[in-house]
C-alpha cells in the first residue's frame, strides 16, 4: 500500500461542516489500495451464489511435498 | 436449511464459509438485497399468516438459521436516481426498504441468528460503556464539540490524543488516481490548535501505551485471538496501514481466562453471538478494550494463524440447522 500522505480533498466551506477527522485523510494510490481489488481477476459462482468471485488461495502450504520430490 | 443474507458480489468472509456448507453438503440458500429487490424473484410477504411466500410455497418454515452478513451493503445500488428530487427519493426509497427488511427480521425472530438483523450495527460508544461496566478497560474517551475542550482533553493526556469516527465508519473517497481514507487520525498539538472554535461532536480518546494490538474472533464464546506485531519503529496510528507490511506478523495468542469471561458477559449483553473484538495489549500487562465489529474481516487473522474461522462459521450454521 502507498501512503503518500495525510490530506483533505475537501476545501474550507465544506470543511466547517465536517468532523474534524476530515481534514485529515490518508492519502493511498488507488492502485495499491487492496480493498479495491486492483489487479484482481474475479469470475463466477453459482453454487456460491456470486457474481463475482475469488476461489482463495491457501496462505500457508497444505504439504510439504515440493516440486523437485515428484519430478 | 441455513439462508445466508450477503452480497451478490464478492465478500471475503462469505465465500469461504460457503465453500465449506458446499463441501458438507449443507441444505442452504444465499440471498441478497439485490435478490428481494431486483426484480428476480417472485415472492409475496403474507401478512395475515405471517409468512413469506416464494412459488406459492412458504419458505418461512424451510429456514432454521440465519448467518446475517453485510446484507445491505449493496442497497446503494439501488439508491441512483436521476432526478433534480434524487436525495428526497433515496431517502424515501431507503427507509422503505428499511422498514420491510425489519419487518422480515420480525417474521423470521424466532429462528437462530448469527448477529441478529438488529444488532447488525451497534453503537460503539455505549459499547465503550458496556465494556467498563463488565470490568474491561476502555480508553479514556470524550466526545467534544469545541477546540477549548478538546485542548483541555489533550493536556490531561501527555501520553496523546487520536481521534477517529463515533460510528466506526470508514469513509473512503476517489479522487484522481489516489483513494483518501478516513482512519484513525493522530491529533498532535499542532492539529489541535488548528481546530475551529466549534466543530461538529467528535470522539477524541487518550492513546494506549501498547505493545501490540490483538484481533478476537468471537463465534459463540469460542474465541480466535491473533496478536499482530508490528517492530515500535515500523508503527502507525491506525494498525490498518500496517497489515500488509513486511514487518507485521500476525501470531495466535492465549487470552487470559479473566478476560475471556469478561468478553463472554460482554457479548452477552450487547447482544451479539459473533464479532471481531479490537484489544490492545499494554507495556503494564493489561488489555485495553477498543471496539467490537459485528461483521468484521477474520480471513487474514484466519489464514495467518491456521484457525479455519470460515470451517467452523460453517460447521457452527450446520450444526444449528441440525
């Protein structure tokens, strides 16, 4: 994730209506920005009941079995 | 059978459970708000008999369970009216659609929820104050309109003041090629200074000397804890902009039997049978209580520490459908 810094996209009117949490946004490049899935192919499910749809992939090794052992 | 309320689009914490119901051959149904209102299936709510009718046939009676996630996450897409009277109409049309899905939630109150439709959204402030009352510590914490009292709030506090949202809502905005987000935010004296005279009421806290944060998955007074380590040095105010770096860890952790119990009378009284508890755990020994998340995010905690959260939401639905 880039962080390019803390900012505001809002201008001074709008502001004295906000919280002051507003004023101070973290700036992150779109791209990077995991929660928008950049990057990411999606497909379907219907058994998942899902339009769009990511078959996770296992974060730690389920074995150890390793190429060069089944060549 | 098991009905699942989600999105119709991907849901990081749907899916994996559903893979499980699918493997265990579990008797369910997934539905969306996009399913009750766009116009895909033909269904008619019976007053008089109190039941909810799909083909002709009742399907209030099939259904023994109900996992209850982010149902309305996707009402905004039916809010886009192109109209000079756009905001009366999505107000109108919201509170509509409001009202019927709490009526459904009335019709549906005697079947075993996993977070009840109306504890979907909690309040966290008197989730604060539920938590002190069954012995958790909280952060010092106030809600102040005005720069006076807050720089008064930030001189008792050398330690520190953050300040996020009373609602816990995260907004974020595109704009360009970069995404603003709204996180915790550190209020150093100079951000404080800088405050207007008076602004609209928001929620400062003291910050906590901690030495890492802990993430509790709560199903059923199971508990799953994940310490994530973050070195001193690489840490930022909110842990969110950390998760993904190289120098955070996320490790199983033993919570202590005193604590557990006080999480299980809290999740009592606040009504809620699943949740992801926020602690820190301070450089004193002690934990400090941040917030609960009813629906909250588990499947990295879940990977990360081998817990298969998503196996046993899967097996919990079953057994109850059982």
């Amino acid at each position: 994730m880039n962080i390019k810094g803390i900012e505001t996209i809002f201008d001074e009117t709008l502001l004295a209506q906000l919280p002051p949490t507003y004023r101070y946004l973290v700036r992150i490049e779109s791209s990077t920005f995991k929660e928008h899935f950049t990057g990411y192919r999606f497909s379907k499910s219907e058994k998942h009941f899902s339009k769009k749809f990511i078959n996770a992939n296992a974060y730690k090794p389920l074995s150890e079995i390793v190429y060069q052992d089944i060549k | 059978m098991i009905l699942v309320l989600s999105h119709d689009a991907y849901e990081q914490g749907t899916d994996p459970v559903i893979s499980w119901l699918l493997h265990h051959k579990a008797n369910f149904l997934k539905l969306s708000i996009g399913d009750l209102l766009g116009a895909k299936i033909p269904y008619t709510v019976d007053i008089d008999n109190q039941d909810i009718m799909v083909n002709g046939v009742s399907f209030k009676d099939k259904i023994s369970v109900i996992w209850h996630r982010r149902f309305m996450g996707e009402m905004s897409n039916f809010l886009n009216f192109e109209s000079v009277h756009a905001a009366n109409l999505r107000g109108e049309v919201r509170k509509e659609v409001d009202v019927f899905m709490e009526y459904l939630s009335t019709l549906l109150k005697n079947k075993k929820w996993l977070t009840s439709f109306q504890k979907i959204h909690i309040n966290k402030i008197e989730a604060l104050n539920i938590a002190q009352d069954c012995g958790l510590i909280i952060p010092k914490s106030c809600i102040v309109n005005n720069r006076e009292d807050a720089l008064r709030f930030w001189n008792q506090h050398p330690e520190g003041v953050i300040t996020k949202t009373i609602s816990g809502s995260r907004g974020h905005y595109l704009h360009e090629d970069d995404t603003y987000v709204m996180l915790t935010t550190d209020m150093t004296k100079d951000r404080m200074e800088d405050l207007p005279a008076y602004f609209l009421p928001t929620l400062f806290q003291a910050k906590v000397k901690a030495d890492f944060e802990i993430r509790v998955f709560y199903l059923d007074k199971q508990f799953f804890p994940t310490a994530i380590l973050t070195p001193k040095s690489a840490r930022s105010v909110d842990r969110k902009m950390d998760n993904n770096t190289a120098s955070t860890h996320f490790v199983p952790y033993q919570l202590p039997a005193e604590i557990m119990e006080k999480l299980n009378v809290f999740m009592e009284k606040i009504g809620l049978n699943t949740g992801s508890i926020d602690l820190m755990k301070c450089q004193d020994g002690s934990l400090v209580f941040l917030e609960v998340n009813p629906v909250g995010q588990y499947s990295a905690e879940s990977e990360r520490c081998n817990y298969k959260i998503e196996k046993s939401i899967a097996e919990w639905l079953i057994k109850q459908d059982n």
